[in-house]
C-alpha cells in the first residue's frame, strides 16, 4: 500500500512537470517565453483557469475544448502529461528512491521527451533544450569526466558518420541536432551501451521510415524520437545490454 501511495505522487509530481513540457514544446520552438502570459486559448485567447490547468483532469473536465469560445483542445496535452508521468514512475523504479540520480536522470529523458515532440512537428530541434540534456545527462553520475569523455566521443563518432554518409549520399544525412543527442546518449550509457542504442535505434527507425517512403513519398523521418526510445530502452535494462555485449565482443 505504501508502495503504491508512493507511485501515485511520483505520478502526479511527473504529470505536473508533463503539463509545464506541453508549454515548453509549444512555445520555445516559435520563441516564446515559458514563464508568462499565462496559458490561453490560442483561438479566442481566454486565460486558462486555475483548474482547468489540473494534469489530464482538466482536459477531462472541459472536454477535450476550450471553456469559452470550445475550440477543440488536442488529445497530444493530456497524452504527453500522462506519458511524463508514466516515465517519472519508471526513472523512479531504477533507483527507488527519490534522490539527485532520480531528478537529474528523469530531467534528462522530460528534456528528450520535449525534444521528440518539437521534432515530430518541426523537423528540427531547439539547440537550448537539446544542450540543457547534454549538460544534464554529464551530472548523472559521480563521475562527471568519464561522462563528459564518452560524450565528445560519441558526439565526434556520429559527426564522422555524418560527415561520410552525407558525402556519399550528396545530402545532408543527420542533423547537427542528432549529434547533441549522441552526446547526450554518451554521458548518459556510455560508448559501449550508446553504440548499442544507436542500433536499437535505427532498427525501431526502419519500419516508420519505409512507411512514410511508400505513402507519402518523403525522406526525412525525425530521428530524434527513435534515438530517445533507443537511450531510455538501454538505459532501463543496461544489465542486460552489458552482459549482451560481454557475451558478443568479450
């Protein structure tokens, strides 16, 4: 029972934080502030009340519409508080406990998750959330030089791969975005367990990639969304992604 009360705050505290994401997703990317005016309808610009703001249970309340003028809210707000709260609850069942390691480790992942939505939408990434992740992710853990080693090694292994495959492709291959989340992913795993999220990545990237080839005849698929579900898949079991290594290469 204590457990579960405990999980349920871990819910609510990461729903909280899902509902400020939505801001940030939201305005940063049309250079906004995140502090002020308060949130408003973007139709007929009527503050949101206090109450209506509540995680998931404001959207629930007003119907999926705005109070005053009923615009239709999207279904993405409550969707990506829930989703941050779900994650807040599983970053929790790593450590199980709530210290430094769990707030700094489930703000790495809130940031990618900011930054896989703005990719979904633009196409692209704002360099000041993607750095804030690159400078959080070297603060988990005690050994910051480590981390901060294995992040410019992967920032300068993914800058070389683009580097090659743009040359031969005569495009553009990855973003300067991607190297930023390779190096977030090196301070985070690793270079051993990043190089197997990358293949995790690109893996979970073939399907969707093919799809939008077929039906909508397009070629650029955002990658950074596959490469955060990459990082947090080998991040939660990398126990078994080390042994999976040792097992391969010794």
């Amino acid at each position: 029972m204590e457990n579960l009360i405990i999980y349920i705050f871990i819910f609510i505290l990461g729903a909280a934080i899902g509902s400020f994401l939505n801001v940030v997703i939201y305005r940063i990317p049309l250079g906004k502030s995140i502090v002020s005016p308060p949130s408003s309808c973007p139709k007929c610009g009527e503050r949101i009340k206090p109450w209506h703001n509540i995680p998931i249970l404001g959207w629930l309340m007003l119907g999926g519409k705005c109070a005053n003028c009923k615009e239709k809210i999207s279904a993405r707000y409550p969707i990506i508080e829930a989703l941050t709260g779900i994650l807040a609850v599983v970053v929790f069942t790593k450590f199980n406990n709530i210290d430094i390691w769990f707030v700094i480790n489930f703000a790495v992942f809130a940031t990618l998750l900011a930054l896989t939505m703005i990719d979904f939408d633009y196409k692209a990434v704002p360099d000041s959330l993607n750095l804030l992740a690159l400078t959080l992710a070297v603060f988990t853990s005690n050994d910051i030089l480590e981390n901060t080693k294995n992040a410019l090694i992967m920032m300068g292994l993914v800058s070389a791969v683009r580097f090659y495959v743009s040359y031969f492709l005569k495009k553009e291959a990855l973003g300067e975005g991607d190297i930023i989340v390779a190096g977030t992913m090196g301070a985070l795993l690793g270079v051993k367990l990043s190089l197997m999220a990358l293949f995790i990545s690109s893996f979970i990237a073939i399907f969707p990639s093919l799809y939008i080839r077929i039906t909508k005849n397009d070629l650029e698929l955002p990658f950074i969304p596959f490469l955060t579900t990459g990082t947090f898949i080998v991040w939660y079991f990398n126990d078994f992604f080390l042994e999976l290594w040792s097992k391969l290469y010794g």
